[in-house]
C-alpha cells in the first residue's frame, strides 16, 4: 500500500470511530457485530485450528484470538495491522498466546505460520492493480497449511472509493495456479465470499 492507501483507510476508521465511538465492530467497518461473526464462523470451520499457528492479516483488535478460542486449542497466534489505535487496544486486552504488530501487511515481510487468515482486510482499494494477487501469492509462502481469506461480492457489493468487490470464479481460477486444492465458500452472504487455498503437497 502507499502512503495515500493507507491515509484514506486511517480516516475512514477514524471517521467511523467518531459516528459508533462504542461500537468496535462498526469501527472496523463491520456493518454489526454479525457480520463479523458471520466470517469469523466460515473461518473457522474449514480446518482444524487445534495446535496451530495463526497469522490474522489485518486483526484490527484481534477478534478471532477469543473466538477460535471457543473452539480451538491454539499453538500461537499473531496479528498485523496498519492502524496503530487497534494494534493498542489489542495489546490492551492481554490475550493468551498473542503477539500484535502494527505494520503494513502488504509491505513487511510475513513470518511463516500453519494458517494465515485475512477478514474484511483485503477489500480495500490500493493504487497496485496486482495487490490482491500478490496478497494471494505471499501469504500462500507465508502459509505451511492453508490460507484462508474473504473477499467482497462484486456481483452484489456496489463499488466505492474506498472499498471494491471480486468476482469469485477469478479469485479462484488464480488461487488454482498455486494449487489444485482451494475452493469457495459463499453460502452465508450475499455480499462476500471466503477463499480456501490448501498448501499443495506437490511443489506447482
Ligand atoms: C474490516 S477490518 C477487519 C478487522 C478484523 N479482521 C476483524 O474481522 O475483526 C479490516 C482491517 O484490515 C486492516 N488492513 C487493511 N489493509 C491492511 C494492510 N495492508 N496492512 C495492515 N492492516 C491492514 C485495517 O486497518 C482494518 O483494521
């Protein structure tokens, strides 16, 4: 991302911070706190998490750490986001076996985990026409088992300037370049779709 990518995602949260300054799932730009779960739910359901690391590509406060936890018994987990107040608050609430950094996960290099997730963190528009695949390449070198990640429905979601949809079929037709084993989910939103791309057990 570049700086002007970056400085329009810090306002639009700042911005939603000071309409629902109470409400953190409308903070991150959930339209509630369902739709966050909603993900969080598909997530979680399409591998098994027990003993597994975890990188979550653009945490905001870490809200799957205490949701996988319902359900899971993780190794690790480790949680990248560029807004500094969610990095803080993060930090804040002490959570087990969690690290936090504040970076640019486009841009700092990604440190090799079991699972890497992306929520609601790939949506955003950047100036590089190749961000989502090259998203897509780095966090399957990132990933030892699988990535799983979700994207806005560009067939129902209208563009705006800040956020922009995907059509599935291309998403998933790139994905099947780094392996035969990757597949969609889409039966829980109109507006979204989650990606699952399992490691190839042969080298592509
Ligand atoms: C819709 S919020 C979702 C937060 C979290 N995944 C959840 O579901 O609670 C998307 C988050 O992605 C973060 N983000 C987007 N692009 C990023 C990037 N390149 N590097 C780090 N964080 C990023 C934003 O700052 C924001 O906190």
């Amino acid at each position: 991302m570049n700086f002007l990518d970056r400085l329009n995602i810090y306002f639009y949260h700042k911005d939603r911070n000071k309409k629902w300054p109470d409400n953190p799932p409308k903070i991150l730009g959930w339209r509630d706190e369902e739709s966050q779960l909603s993900r969080f739910r598909i997530i979680a359901k399409q591998h098994d998490f027990n003993h597994k690391s975890v990188l979550d590509l653009g945490c905001g406060y870490g809200d799957f750490k205490p949701f996988i936890d319902q359900y899971y018994d993780i190794a690790y987990y480790t949680g990248f986001d560029q807004q500094k107040a969610f990095i803080q608050e993060a930090k804040i609430r002490q959570l087990t076996a969690s690290k936090f950094f504040n970076a640019d996960f486009a841009r700092d290099t990604l440190p090799k985990h079991d699972i890497v997730i992306a929520s609601g963190s790939l949506n955003y528009h950047s100036c590089d026409s190749n961000y989502l695949v090259n998203m897509i390449d780095r966090m399957y070198q990132a990933a030892n088992e699988v990535v799983i990640f979700n994207l806005l429905n560009a067939k129902t979601f209208p563009e705006d300037t800040l956020l922009k949809g995907y059509h599935s079929e291309h998403v998933l037709s790139y994905c099947r370049n780094l392996s035969s084993d990757c597949y969609i989910e889409d039966k829980y939103s109109k507006d979204d779709f989650t990606v699952v791309l399992k490691k190839s057990k042969t080298p592509t």
